[in-house]
C-alpha cells in the first residue's frame, strides 16, 4: 500500500504541476515522498471542488454539487486527520503525512475553508481580502511542507507562509482572463477601480492594457513576499532549500514573463520552458549558498500574518 500511496502521488504532481515537480526532484527522498504526497491530497481537493482533472479540463457544469463534494471533502479529510485507514490513496497519504510530522489539524481544514471561498463566490474586496484567500489555499500550504522540511520555529513557518502568498499572487495574475471565463475575480476591487475596471470582461481587448496593470500591482506585491521567503530559506536542510529556492525562482519568472510580455502575454498560457527551469535551478542553488553565508534576519514589516 505505501508503494501505491507513493506513486499515486507521484503521477499527481507529474501531470498536475510541472513547476513543483521540477522542484520536487531535488528533496531528499523521504521528504520527497512526503512533499509529493501533500500535494496529491492537495490537488485532488482542488479537482473535486473545480471539477478537473490533475488541474486541467474543467467541466461546464462543474458548479453543479460543489457544496456536496465539498462536505464529502471535509469528512473523508477528518476520517484521516483522525488516524483512519484507508484504501483511498490520497487520503491514506494525507493520514501519513499529518501523523509523522504531527501537522495540526487546523492547517488541512483552513486549506477547505479556502474551497469554500470559491464555493461561495467570496467577494474580494481588498487586497487584504485577496491575501486571506491566498493564506488559505496557498500560504497554509507552505506551512505544510515546510514542517514536512523539519521547520517548527513560527518565524520560519511565516516565511513559508509568504512564499506561498507569493505563489499565489502570481498565479492570480497570470490567471485572470481565465478565471474571469468561469466567473471568478480574484483581484481586488480598489486595485481594479484605481484601473477604471468595474467589471473584467475576458473577450474585451480594450480592457488588457488597464487590466495588465492591476496585474502588475499584484506581480510587485508578490515580491514583497518573495523578499520575504528568499529570507527563510537559511533555516531549511540543504537540499529542500534548494528545492524552495528552485520554485521560488520558477514562479517569479513566471511572473516576469507577464511582466515583460504585456497584454499580449494573457493570449497564451504564461509558463516557463525545460530549458528555462534547468537553468533556474541552478541559479536556485546559488540562491541557497548566499543565504548561508550572508545572513539577513530583516523584519516582515507591514507584511500580512498568517492567522
């Protein structure tokens, strides 16, 4: 049964996301194990809730029962956070995550809690409303792996945390035409109505160049929390840093490319090439070297705090 766990995890983020996966490669392989199964449980929750399959082809009637697949979410999640077996290999790889690195049960659940944002068509209103989103699908996350990582100390999990805020400003950004398509709008209203957007329309071309520019808001929040991470990244063993490094650098060129691409970026999917991510991953473990040998311990002034 591990086996199976293990490789049901492994095809999950395979085929769910090539960034972490590049990334993933790079932990030693008992935290491997645990990171990929982490985010198997991960990625089937987002599935279930959005109708997809390992992140891709969203059904048209995905909203349909989203409340009743949700509710069925949180008791096959509770079922394992209480130690039950199962033959069900995401949530046998969510009970062995939780039980060996004795993770709080809260974190699973606040990940839910941000499916149930997209459940209920959460308003988000400002861009503190924008980052409690974040935390909950995206930030929680971070303090997930990296207590899988051996991290205990809060000031470090903070910084996970920021990591994944940044994660998911990012992809808020690159996301947003496609996001408006299905009825989602994740940029915040008073960064939309400083562009003169009351409402994104995806099909109006017109609307690009002020809507790039509520983006890039986003892109330069982002960075404020990449700062941040790039910080906590001392506190990690070697090579998970060299994994954290590694998609951190993978993500923000990702949001560089919208950056420099401009309205016409938003006219195909933003991503990062093969030969792109190898050489991000060596910049990544340079990353690693300078935050060992130059200490910085700068505070997260005016940063958002995890709850």
């Amino acid at each position: 049964m591990s086996d199976a766990v293990i490789a049901n995890s492994e095809v999950a983020i395979a085929q769910g996301s090539q960034s972490f996966a590049a990334a993933a490669r790079l932990f030693d392989k008992a935290t491997r194990d645990d990171a990929v199964m982490l985010y198997a449980w991960c990625r089937h929750c987002d599935d279930v809730v959005d109708g997809q399959t390992l992140g891709h082809a969203q059904q048209d009637d995905f909203r349909d029962g989203q409340h009743q697949r949700l509710d069925l979410l949180r008791h096959q999640t509770a079922a394992a956070l209480n130690g039950e077996r199962t033959d069900d290999p995401t949530f046998e790889a969510l009970r062995r995550v939780v039980q060996r690195h004795q993770i709080p049960h809260r974190h699973p659940q606040e990940l839910l809690a941000g499916f149930e944002m997209d459940v209920s068509n959460r308003h988000y209103a400002t861009t503190g409303d924008t980052l409690d989103y974040c935390y909950h699908v995206a930030g929680v996350v971070g303090v997930m792996m990296a207590m899988i990582m051996g991290a205990r100390d809060p000031k470090v999990l903070d910084r996970a945390c920021d990591l994944g805020l940044a994660f998911q400003l990012t992809n808020i950004a690159r996301d947003v035409i496609d996001d408006a398509r299905v009825g989602r709008v994740y940029v915040p209203a008073d960064i939309l109505r400083r562009h003169g957007i009351a409402r994104i329309d995806a099909d109006d071309l017109s609307q690009r160049p002020a809507l790039h520019a509520a983006a890039l808001e986003l892109l330069d929040l982002a960075e404020r929390y990449y700062a941040s991470a790039y910080i906590g990244m001392a506190a990690l063993p070697a090579r998970s840093a060299w994994a954290i490094a590694a998609a951190r650098r993978v993500y923000r060129a990702i949001g560089s490319k919208l950056r420099a691409g401009g309205p016409a970026a938003w006219n195909q999917r933003v991503s990062t090439t093969k030969a792109e991510k190898l050489a991000l991953l060596g910049l990544a473990l340079g990353d690693v070297g300078v935050t060992r040998v130059i200490k910085r311990n700068t505070p997260r002034t005016g940063l958002w705090q995890r709850p």
